[in-house]
C-alpha cells in the first residue's frame, strides 16, 4: 500500500512540473528551470 502511495505521488509531482502549464508562469516549472523544451505527454513518460 506505501508503494502505490508514492507511485501515486510520483505521478503527481511529474505532471505538475512537466505537463501543467503554470499561470504565472506561462510554461511548466521544468521548462522555466530549463529541464525541459515542450509540455510533456503521458505518453512521453510511458515510453
């Protein structure tokens, strides 16, 4: 059960900082970080 639960919290930690584009930012955190260079997917992550 702990193991579903951090799954769970990992998968909300990597949409919000790679898919959720932010309003005052206007781009996702890990783009305004220079992570990353597009919005991600769920696919991009299942791949």
């Amino acid at each position: 059960m702990l193991q579903n639960l951090k799954a769970a919290i990992n998968l909300h930690f990597w949409h919000y900082n790679f898919m959720r584009v932010h309003q005052t930012l206007r781009v996702t955190p890990c783009m305004e970080a220079g992570l990353a260079d597009r919005i991600w997917r769920w696919e991009d992550l299942l791949n």
